[in-house]
C-alpha cells in the first residue's frame, strides 16, 4: 500500500529537503494554498498533514486546521518558527505535534515518519478488533469444511461411468468392462489428489486465521492484566487533587 501525505504551505526549501528522506515510507503531495489542499483532500486518501501555521497565519486562517479536524483523523504535525509559542494554539486547532521548522529535515522527517507508523498499526488493530467476530464465523465455517469435505468413493464413479453403457463386446448394459474399471480408478486418484489441495487451502487459511485471532487474543489479555496492574492497587484514598498513599500504582 503507498501511503500519502499532504504538505500545506511549506516552503519550497523546506519540501524539497524533506520529500527526498520521506519518499521510502510515503508520497509527499505539495499544496501551496487552503483552496488546493482541500480540492486534494476531497479527491485522494491522505495519510498524514504536514501544516505550516506561519502560512495560515499570513492569511488569517489559523482556524482552518480546526475545520479540517473534524472531518479527517490522520496525524497532523503543525511547522512553526516559534513552536513554544505556538503549541498550546495547534494542539487547541487540532495538531497532534507543533515543532520547529526550523528543526534539521531529517528529524522533521522522522517525526512524520513515525506519525504514520504509530497511525497506521493503530488503525489495524482497531480494524481486528471490528472484525473479530466476522473472523471467528469464517473459522467456524472452514472447520465445518474441514470435517465435511466431500468424497466420491470408487464404488459412486465405477456406478455412472458404466451405468447404461455397455463394454463393446456385446456384454449386458450395464456390465462394467476393465476400461471402465481403470478409467474410475484414475479418475478417482485425480479426485483425491485434487481433494488433498483443497484441504491443504483450507487448512492454510484456517491457519492464517487462527494465528490472527489469537494473537489478537494475547494483545488485549495483555492490555487487561497491564490494566489491572495499574489500577488493581489504585485506592480511594488517591482520589484526584490528592497525594497518592503508599503502595498505590505510582509509587
């Protein structure tokens, strides 16, 4: 999958330095003003928005970035020449990190890099867990395949291959000939070869699935017992505005 990212305002110095340490992990789209960037955002998938506040700033819609918030949730990194002035204003906006434009390409570049990778396993997990149940139905069925994979027995083919023919020789209809015998029985060995790679692609699948969802399982039995061990010793006493007691999960 080829991931995108949408630059808005940047400098034509500051995307050229950056696009080129990006372009392994995503594609870097240039868009010099709010109008094209949101022509873009309507037309194509992006997954990351790189915003420089100074430019939204020059054209008094800092609160463009709120607006594009509350339609889109991909990580948005604010650039700006004074971040420590201007945190508190991109994260109110809807900026998940404001840092310094004029911080070297390379960790600008990072920092993007690793928006998108924390993005993106996010948004997987959050997809297993949705489909979870879709996946349990579809390893029911596979195990239902499994057990009930249909045979032909050598008796069935024998039966309508001969059934209203006769063996040339002037025999009785219905008389089953040794060309008939082995014509079955290679079929047959075709059959079951043939019934072997089905298994074989059910049990592959079934595999596939069954190693997802239980590894899936082992993540939230993790996160419910890393849970319980934060909060497990989480007293009354260490209710908000108080000085945590001894022997709770903070010290």
């Amino acid at each position: 999958m080829e991931y995108q990212a949408l630059a808005i305002g940047l400098s034509d110095g500051l995307f050229a330095g950056i696009q080129p340490l990006l372009s392994s992990y995503m594609r870097l789209i240039p868009s010099q003003t709010v109008k094209d960037a949101a022509r873009l955002l309507e037309e194509h998938q992006f997954h990351l928005l790189l915003v420089d506040i100074e430019y939204l700033r020059a054209i008094h819609q800092s609160d463009w970035l709120a607006g594009i918030r509350r339609i889109r949730f991909v990580p948005v990194i604010v650039l700006s020449d004074t971040p420590e002035t201007d945190c508190h204003l991109a994260v109110q906006l809807g900026a998940d990190i404001c840092t310094s434009s004029k911080h070297p390409h390379s960790m600008i570049a990072d920092l993007a890099w690793a928006q998108l990778r924390r993005y993106t396993e996010y948004n997987h997990y959050i997809s297993l867990l949705e489909t979870y149940s879709k996946r349990e139905q579809q390893i029911d069925l596979l195990h239902y395949e499994m057990r009930h994979t249909a045979r032909v027995s050598s008796e069935e083919i024998i039966d309508g291959m001969s059934l209203g023919h006769g063996d040339g020789m002037g025999g009785s209809k219905g008389h089953i000939s040794n060309k008939t015998m082995y014509i079955a029985l290679n079929y047959q060995e075709k059959m079951e070869h043939m019934n072997e790679e089905s298994a074989n692609e059910i049990a592959e699948c079934l595999l596939k699935l069954e190693t997802e969802q239980n590894r899936l399982r082992h993540y939230v039995s993790l996160w419910k017992s890393g849970r319980r061990r934060c909060f497990g010793r989480f007293t009354l006493r260490d209710a908000p505005g108080k000085k945590p007691q001894r022997g709770s999960a903070l010290f």
